[in-house]
C-alpha cells in the first residue's frame, strides 16, 4: 500500500468509528456517512494510482 493510500486509510477509519457512535437518522450522521463515502472512494482512487505507477 502507497504511502498516500495508507494515511486516507487512516483517515477513513478514524471518521468511520465517529459515524459508528452517531444518532441513526440525524444530520449528522448523513453528513458524516457521505465523507466516509468520500474517502473511500478517494482510498480507492489513491490505491489504483498507486498500482498504475508500480506497474
């Protein structure tokens, strides 16, 4: 894994225990789950750069 790719892991998992330990339902919530979604597919996209450079 890319040094890039591990710190949005990071990242994604710090904000995915906060979204864990939210209000189901609440703005809050829906706010958080669309920035995890956002760094997933910013993990994803850091993940694939990272094989294409490699490769």
């Amino acid at each position: 894994m890319n040094r890039k790719a591990k710190e949005i892991y990071t990242e994604l998992e710090r904000e995915r225990k906060k979204l864990c330990s939210m209000p189901l339902g609440s703005d809050l919530m829906l706010k958080q789950s669309r920035l995890v979604d956002e760094l997933i597919n910013e993990y994803y996209r850091a993940v694939a750069g990272g094989r294409r450079m490699a490769g």
